[in-house]
C-alpha cells in the first residue's frame, strides 16, 4: 500500500534489564506494526535501547524476515539491544528530551513504543508531554517489562512469570539434591535470586513448597529487615526436624542498618547498588554460628535469561502487551500502558486493560504483608492464589544440536539525517 | 512364581554427589530386577547409600508401585538416599566390609548393584573380592554415575551429558542478555561451574559457542595452571572487541601455588577442599585490575539437578546401564561395570559394553591436552565432536501446575535381621 500523509513512522526501544521475554513483546509490536501500513510506515528500534535514539542510531526492523521476527519470541534477552540510562526530570534533562524529539521528528516518527519498567514508564510519560509542548505530538505507549514485578495497576509484569517459574523449579530440583545427601553432605542450601527492593521472586520459591514442611523452607525477602538470631533459630530447628534447610534469599535483604547485606560498594547508573553476594554470606554465618555443611548458588543472569523454561501464560502475557501497545497507539490512545487484568484466579482468565502512564510512572509495588506468613520466613494461601497461575504452561524454544535455536537480528542501521554527535 | 534356591535378593546404592539421571539408572535396575522373580527376589536399596547397608537400614522396593519406579526415570537427586562415606583398603575399613557381607547374608543378597563414581567402582569391587574370600561370593556390578564424566573406559558417564547440556544452554542464555547490556551495562560475565580435577563440565559450556568469536569466550579448565596476566590481557582484548565477555571457570582452577582459587577451607568426608566461589573471586581481579563492570553465577547444585533440562541420549543411557547391570548379573559377570559404547560420531549411534572393575577403580580421566585449543581458553573442534552427542535430545519430565512433577518414594524399610547397632 502506498505511503500517504497519515502514515508516521514508529520508534521501538527496550529499556533496563532484559528478560526470557521482551523480545516477544516486541514480536507483538512488530509484528502488529506490520499489519497496518496504512498507518506505520517504517518501525525503528533504539539500538542500545533509548541511547539509539539520542544518538540517532536506529535500527530498520523492516530489514528482518518475517522468520527472524517470529523467532523473537522465543529469544531471550534484548534483541536490539537495551541499556541501563534513565532520563530525569524535565528540567535536569531537557536536552534529551529535545533531543528525542528532534530525532522522532527528523524520522517522521509519531509512535514512541517504550519496554520497561517504572523508569522508562516516567520517561515516555514525558515525552508524551513535551513532544505535545513542543509542537510535534508523539503517541507515546509503554510495553510493561520487569523480572521484578512491580508495576502498579498491571496484574503482572511480563519476565516476571519466567523468572518465577524458573527460580520455584530449580529450587525444587535443588531441594531434592539436598534431601537426598543431607544425612553426611550439605544441610543448609541458599539460593539467591533478584529483588532489590521487592519479594515477587523470591515468593515465586515459595512455590516449590507444595505443601507444608516441604522446601523451601525460609525465605527471605527484601520488605522485612533482617533478623540474625531469628534466621540462625530457623536454620537450626529446620535441620533438626527435617534434616536440611533450603533457603531462598532476595539480592535485596537489608540488615537492620538499613544495608543491603550483600552490598558491594558499586553503584549503576541509575544509582542503585550493585549487588550479588548475600547467599555466601548467610552461608558463612550458618558455618560460623551452627557449623553446618552448606552450599550456595547465586542465579544472576541464569534466572532472568532462562528462555528454555519460560512460563507460556508469561510469552502469552509479553505478547499481548506488546500487540495492544500498537492497537492502542492507532486508536488513539497516548501516554498509556498496556496492562494484564485478572478475570478470574480458579480457572485463570486474564485480559488486557489499560491504565494512564501519570498512574503508573514511579510507583513501585511491593509484596503486601498479607502474602509473607506472620512468621515473615513463608508465602501465604493468598500469595500462593496469586503467583501460581504466572507459572502456567511451558513454551520451549526450537532445539538444535541439543541447545536452544536463539534468532540474532541483522540490525540494519538507518541511515542518519542530523549532522553532528550527540553526547550522551 | 514360586522362589526357589537359585533366587537371591539384590541391594542397591546411590553414591556420593547425586544427579539429574541417577534415578534412571535406578529405575533401569529395578524395571529389569522385577523381569526376573526367577532369579531376583527383593531389590532392596540402601538408606542413603552404602552406609543403609551398613547399618541395615534397607528399603524395601517392591513396596513401591510400578508407578513411582517408573517416575524415577524423570526425577533428579538419589531417591534412596546416596552419601559421601568411602571405605578405604581392605586393611584399614575391614570391619566396613565384613559388616557389609554379614549384611547381605542375613538378608539372602546375592547381588550388589553400586551406582557411584571412581571410588564407589573401588568398594564395589572390594566387596567382591572379600565376599569371595569370605565364603559368601556376591556378584558385584558397578553403575556409573558421575557429573564430572571422569571414569575411564566408559564414551561417557551418565550424568554429565545432562549438566553439559544445562551449563552450555545457561551460558548461551546468559551471554545473549549480557551482549544486549553491555553498552551501559555488565561487560564481564563469569559462570562457575563444577569440576574438580576435570574439566569436562567446563569444555561443555564451550559448545553455546556455534562459530568462532561467539560468547563465551574464556573457558578456565582445572587441568591447566591459572595465569592471572594472561586471563586478565584476554578479558581485556575481548571486551574492547566484541563489547562483552563470558567467562566460564571450573569451581576447581588452581594458581601456581598449587592452591584452588576458590578454596575455602572445609573438607568433605573424603578429605576434598569444600569449593565454591571462584567467580567472584575472579569477578573481583577483574574489576580491581580492570575496572569492567561484572556480574557473576554459581550454578552450585543448580546444574546436577535440573532435570528439567535433561540430555535425552543421556537419560536412555542412564537407563541403559541401570539395566545392563543386572542382566550381566544374571549372566554371571562380576566385579564389572556397564559402559557406554560410541559406535559413531555422525551420525550418533551407541551401546553398552563392559569393563572390569580393576581396570575403572581410582582412575580419573581428565580433558587431554588436545581437547583444549593452544591458548588455553577453548575447546578444540576434536572436544566438539565428542560432546556434541552426549547433549542431544529433550526429555522433558511432566508438569503439573507449572511446576515439574518429581516422585517421592516411599521408602519402607526392611525389618533388621541383626542384633545391635553398627557405628560408622
């Protein structure tokens, strides 16, 4: 179909950590960004995220097959590239918003879909407001995407059933390792899993537990303040009545100073501690003050790219999203998020609604004190309603040669039109 | 039918670190025990390895259903217990061996099936010898089992195809999440994985790389001494090439001094260096002398028990040699294992052989020199060929609410036939 006037291009960019799923979210955009040519012209992607746009580095995604962009779905990580850069206020951060603009105007671009979280909600939220200020109005949505969970008003956020579903498994799997050898070898077994300042994976361990008693037996989250004596108490009673104790401890967990127990002294970008290290030092203190034999893993990036274990409710949810953004964006729709609505817990029905981008931008949800067991170590009944449909179905990724057939883009750049760097 | 005086119960044993597809051989061993109740009367299995047999703690399996043995072939860990207990020499662990036989003869069993690594191949065929000497002749049978793929003879142990499969996808999940970060992000990625003295586990990570260049790009093997300068200089290389760099390191790299990186001081009931933690330790060099951001993983007892990410050729081999045990049993070998058999590299094709026990006791088969590329930091197209097979094939266990559904016996035991207790 020939291009006429209102035809406008669209502007794709991932934003912060990557997850087994963004990239289905941006199947769901791209793919329903080709459907309608009478309204989007050309798709860009950010390359290195929202960077990509500032420097004008943009990616042609009309360059890739639709075999590649099908492929996207079952991908981990962040196909074009994402990055951790956190645009501020308007005023501290003028420049690149005006930037931003002027590169969207430069490429006829009118459709600003954003993938992230609480960060890059607030971002696209902004450039809602000063692409309108500044005379070129851009139709800004933003595709919801933590491993974190914590979104407002969204019942859910895509990666986050992955994870979940990827951290309850292998502490399972784990669990039995120990069970099995506990009478001489290890005793105490911690998993640290993500969650700076919310519980969501941690909790998602909790489903391992399928029913009372079972592993894991403590977990520790990120919303109540460590207690030491409390923690050893637990560790040594749990060996001694089942003879193992499998933890599952949050990246997050803070000591009652107010410091992250695992804290390494380095911070990113976006000011935020980096952190790492909390399971081998709750071990050192299970040696130290009860002398058990202990093991540790730490999942990282393992827990957040495992794509050969997604939940098939969580690829059904990233899709979705991604496929409303564009729909909402044509009808109309600006400064906007998709969101995941729960219709009904026993049998799962979910939905996708919509909530303003001004509701959502920087408000962190965390785990309501009604989902952790009086005791703060456990999930409760309600907790466990809530989690367990996230970890529905699996969706296993092509297999070649025994190892997942993940797709790598061309990333065709385009070609630019503004002279000069910009300095980011 | 009917017993008669040619039938004689068997014992079975799980030994030392367990695995995803120890539980298969089980099931091999028992499926094909209960084919014979002209030869085989009870298969009794020992709580928690050898030392239920010493303290005549034994299950009995035919209180378990056809059921639950046949879920064993999809469910990780030892479901009968294992154990880190090693009887030394004749001489100095006679006592051990002498209960042993006394053990088996109170119960009438003929046969002796340990599923183990090198040293559970050394007690099996001690027992043999000794119950020979003894009067009371047990036809011994060694099942090989081993994460760190490290017995001779045998194309393979089963065990290690399935971590070899896990490792290599999680490093290829890993490094895809890493590569779309590094531009604000994570530029230097360290996986630990096992691997004492072996660098199998290793190599396997190795086959993620699907052509030259590919992540991830430093492989650490345990057989080659540590160069700090030369890890550092090829760290430093790789990420001002490709951006980014994914480390894979054995849990085991030694310094020049002899000393594990990562040792931490604790021994094992074999008088093994409790290890764990070299990747932050290297994370740490790199970013002291480097100053790249890091993140690191310990995929600890994460790899040998994600069943759910099971090698297909390796859960049939399991199977495989779980079975063979017996009916070499029954055909009157002794003092033998079942091996794997590669009959060809392309296409795959393999059996089961034999090798006497004398031959597999306390030998330990590392990566030969050849399987490494000349630099150190590879693995050779020959290492390629010969893993490539052992990871082929999903073999998915079954789900239920999102969550593997793994088996747990029930465990009934058998009623002690002798007086008093023996300590071990």
């Amino acid at each position: 179909m020939a291009k006429n006037s209102t035809v406008r291009n669209a502007f794709y960019a991932q934003s912060g950590g990557v997850t087994a799923v963004i990239n289905a979210s941006a199947c769901g955009v791209i793919q329903t960004a080709r459907k309608h040519p009478d309204r989007i012209g050309k798709l860009y992607a950010g390359r290195n995220g929202i960077i990509g746009a500032l420097t004008e580095d943009l990616i042609d995604t009309s360059r890739e097959s639709d075999e590649a962009i099908a492929a996207l779905r079952h991908t981990p990580s962040g196909a074009f590239g994402s990055c951790r850069y956190k645009l501020k206020g308007l005023e501290e951060s003028r420049a690149q918003y005006e930037r931003l603009i002027e590169v969207f105007r430069a490429h006829n671009i009118g459709y600003f879909f954003y993938n992230g979280g609480g960060d890059s909600a607030d971002t696209c939220l902004k450039v809602s407001q000063l692409s309108a200020a500044l005379g070129y109005p851009v139709t800004c949505v933003h595709v919801p995407k933590t491993v974190d969970n914590d979104l407002p008003i969204t019942d859910t956020c895509p990666g986050f059933g992955s994870v979940a579903k990827y951290v309850a498994t292998s502490i399972r799997e784990a669990a039995f390792d120990v069970a099995s050898m506990c009478s001489t070898s290890t005793k105490v077994f911690i998993l640290e899993v993500m969650g700076r300042n919310a519980g969501w994976i941690t909790a998602a361990c909790g489903l391992a537990t399928s029913k009372e008693g079972e592993a894991p037996h403590i977990l520790l989250f990120p919303e109540l303040v460590f207690d030491e004596a409390k923690f050893l108490a637990r560790v040594d009673e749990t060996v001694r009545s089942k003879g193992y104790c499998v933890v599952a401890v949050s990246e997050g967990v803070k000591g009652p100073d107010g410091r992250f127990l695992a804290e390494s002294g380095l911070r990113d970008a976006f000011g935020h501690a980096q952190l790492g290290g909390v399971a081998p030092r709750l071990a050192e203190l299970v040696r130290g003050q009860l002398n058990y034999k202990f093991h540790w893993a730490v999942a990282d990036y393992l827990q957040r790219s495992a794509r050969h274990l997604a939940s098939k409710t969580d690829v059904a949810q990233a899709y979705a999203v991604g496929k409303a953004a564009v729909e909402l964006a044509l009808k109309g729709h600006n400064a906007v998020m998709p969101t995941v609505v729960r219709k009904s817990t026993r049998p799962y029905k979910w939905g996708v609604g919509v909530a303003d981008l001004s509701e959502v931008a920087n408000v962190e949800k965390k785990m309501p004190r009604e989902f952790i067991t009086p005791d703060g170590f456990h999930i409760t009944a309600k907790c466990r309603n809530y989690l367990a449909p996230l970890i529905q179905g699996e969706d296993y990724p092509p297999f070649v040669n025994g190892l997942p057939d993940y797709v790598t883009l061309r990333r065709v750049a385009v070609k630019k039109k503004l002279p000069g760097d910009f300095k980011i």
